[in-house]
C-alpha cells in the first residue's frame, strides 16, 4: 500500500517539469507535449485521491480530462500545421506578429 | 513499518523514477520526436501506477488513448512538418534558471502542502476490491450522463475545427 502523499508528490514533480518544459522549451510541438505532460500529473492526482477516499468520482473526471486532451491535440496539432505553413517555422520565438 | 519496502512501494519507486526521467528527458532532448518518446515514457509508467492503484480501466484508457491516439498524433504531425532540432536564442536561454526556480518553488509548495495536510485524507477507509470498471460504467451512464453526452458533442467539434483548420483551401 502506497502512501497517497507520495503520488500527489509525484504528481506536483511532473507538473513542475510540464510548467519548465512549457517556459523553457522554444518549439511549439514540444509546448504543446509539455501541456499533455501537465494534463497527465492532474489526472495521477486524481486517481491518487479517487484511490485514498474509496470513491470513484476521480476516475471518471480522469476519463473527461482525456477527452477533453484529445481534443485539444487534434485542434492543436491543426493550429500548429496552419502555423508552419503560414510562417514556414516551428520556433514560437518567429511567431511574434502580435508583439510590439 | 516505516521505510520498509514493501513490494507495492518497490514498484512504485521503479515507475516514479520511470516518469521522471522521461519528464526529465523531454526537456534535454533537442529534437521534438525524441521528445515526443520520451512522454511516451511518461504516459506508459503513468499507466502503470494506474494499475498499481487498482484503476485498470484509466490505465488501459491511458495506454490507448493517450500512448496510442495522441502521441501517434504528435508523432504523426512531426513528421508531416519535418520538425527540426529546435533553435535557442539567448534569451530563451536566460529563461532557464529562473524558470528552474519559479519550477521549484511551485513544485516544493505544492509538496509541502500535500505532505502537511496529507493526514485527513490517509484516514479514508481502504476499500480494495473496488470493483472499478462496472462502478465508473454505472457513475459514466448515470450520474454523469448530460457531461458523457456533451464529451461526444466537443469530440464532434474538434473533428470539425481540425479538419476546418488543416483543410488547404483551393484558390
């Protein structure tokens, strides 16, 4: 029996690296990746506590939140295609018409 | 007890460790499909601990949908777009270190919160043979069914919106 604390902790450590991935890494594909990355600490969380108080509720939410990331990666990966084709790049740091 | 190592927390260690370094790895990689396998990494040990907590339904969901529809997806798009080694200026570089700390700081927060306040929920009662896959179907098609429903409704919009968005128009 695995202590509840040491998933949620598991949890915070793979989404501090999502949020680092996010800020840190310069192609938009692998943004995106980080975001899917933070998604999926979410989702041990839940399980983590749908586990500890006995209930099931966590793992549905689960289900709804790997929903909801497939569709955000088909409309993302949409979006990035229309991005490289448009600008001819990936780095996010070329993609800067809304900057002054 | 205490730091006695049980088997569940052996598995536990080998699979966090696992997820970790695949996280680890997306980040140092350069190149986006070695980044791309490495959250494959992460989405199977993640599967795993699923399994390890007695969710076996998210766990399979996990493997099929995240490991074999959305990484298959990312994988797919990096190769249509013929995605480089990624290029760093030197101010993306500056915004390592402090993002490293603004990282641990969130990170450490959330931690030492959870470890705090991690008694109350300990106290639960430990029902194994929670029967997990008819519980979620029953909770999915009962009490959750307007949500089901409207899932079906967004996946029907995003198929829309991407076919929308990646459909080249002819002039």
């Amino acid at each position: 029996m695995v202590p509840t604390n040491y998933y949620v902790i598991l949890s915070a450590v793979l989404f501090g690296l999502g949020v680092f991935a996010f800020i840190f890494k310069r192609n938009v594909i692998t943004i995106f990746m980080s975001i899917e990355l933070m998604l999926n600490a979410v989702n041990l969380a839940f399980v983590a506590f749908s586990q500890a108080l006995g209930k099931l509720d966590g793992q549905v939410f689960v289900l709804f939140v790997i929903v909801v990331a497939a569709a955000e990666a088909a409309v993302g990966l949409g979006i990035i295609i229309l991005i490289a084709r448009n600008r001819q790049t990936l780095n996010v740091e070329r993609v800067d018409l809304l900057k002054l | 007890m205490g730091w006695a190592m049980t088997a569940p927390l052996v598995v536990f260690f080998g699979l966090a460790a696992l997820a970790v370094i695949g996280a680890v790895s997306l980040i140092l990689q350069k190149h986006p499909i070695h980044s791309a396998l490495s959250l494959i990494v992460v989405m199977v040990a993640l599967a795993g601990l699923y399994l390890l907590m007695g969710a076996e339904f998210v766990a399979a969901v996990q493997i099929i949908v995240y490991g074999g529809a959305i990484m298959v997806l990312f994988v797919f798009v990096i190769m249509l777009l013929n995605a480089g080694v990624e290029e760093h200026t030197s101010l993306s570089k500056m915004a390592g270190p402090p993002g490293l700390l603004l990282v641990l700081a969130l990170a450490g927060f959330i931690a030492a919160t959870v470890a705090r306040s991690g008694a109350s929920v300990q106290a639960a009662t430990q029902t194994g043979a929670l029967s997990s896959t008819k519980g979620i179907s029953e909770m999915v098609f009962k009490d959750f069914v307007y949500p089901f429903e409207l899932t079906s409704f967004l996946v029907l919009v995003a198929i829309l919106g991407a076919t929308v968005l990646a459909h080249r128009e002819k002039s």
